[in-house]
C-alpha cells in the first residue's frame, strides 16, 4: 500500500481512505527555497508525535508542550503551525527530489496536521502536505515508516 497525493485534486489517498489535504501556494517544485510541493516518489523516512494529544504544536519537530487553540493561534498570527503528528518525507528519485539542492528530506517536507482556520482543498501551505488533525492522527496509526508517497501534480 501506499500514500498517494494527488495535488490537482488537493487529495490525499490511502488505500480506500480519501482526505482533503492543501499543498503548496507556490505550486509544484522541487527546489531548495521554492516554498513548492515536491512531485514524485518519496517514502515516510521519520513518524513524529506518537502518543501526542490532537493539535499538539511542533517546532522543529519537537513538541513545545502547547495544543493549539484559537486565543494561542491569536496570539502567534504569523505562525506556520505543525500539529499532532508529522510524517518527514524522502525523496527516492536522485537529482529530481533527493540529494543536491532538490533534496525533499532536507527542505523538511512533511505532512502533518494544520489548524482549525486552515482551508484544506485548496492550496495554502509553504511546501508541506496539511490535512486536518484528526486525519494525520488516523493515517499516522496506519502506516508503517518507510511507506510509500507518490505526489503526482
């Protein structure tokens, strides 16, 4: 089984499960600094956040201890916010999206879950894959690491 992202459609598919997710605002790209989605095939390289209540707040993929809520996101407005679990993407194809300045695992291209303000369904996001928090934490229990993510445009 695997992961399939399908940014077109702003999908997300996993097996019979189908979950609305936002990519890139900048688009497609592959690109160290482009703020895009990178396409083609990856693997979940690193599951962050076993155990985490849902909207637990990650910075750097470390939990800061906070659950996020509307007063707390008032509070930081321009904040990118990674919540409850954080899937960490590798690029399997060399000089497209591994290795070099295309390298997906070092631009730290996740998917995790977004706030309630975020729109899903259309893109929005600096590169990463949102979906909502109670839709990372199920898919997040269904996957082993290493499974595969194939990102078509």
């Amino acid at each position: 089984m695997k992961i399939v992202i399908d940014i077109a459609k702003q999908q997300l598919a996993f097996g019979t499960k189908i979950y609305p997710v936002s990519t890139a605002k900048n688009g497609c790209g592959e690109k160290n600094g482009s703020f895009c989605t990178p396409r083609g095939r990856h693997i979940v390289r690193a599951k962050i956040g076993a155990g985490r209540p849902l909207g637990a707040v990650f910075v750097r993929r470390r939990p800061t201890g906070e659950v996020w809520t509307p007063e707390l996101h008032a509070r930081y407005p321009g904040r990118d916010w990674m919540l409850t679990r954080l899937l960490w993407l590798s690029g399997k194809e060399p000089g497209f999206n591994r290795l070099g300045d295309v390298d997906t695992m070092r631009r730290v291209i996740y998917i995790h879950g977004t706030h309630d303000y975020a729109e899903l369904g259309k893109p929005g996001s600096h590169g990463c894959i949102r979906m909502r928090n109670a839709d990372i934490a199920e898919l997040f229990d269904l996957i082993p690491p290493y499974t595969p993510v194939d990102i078509q445009p």
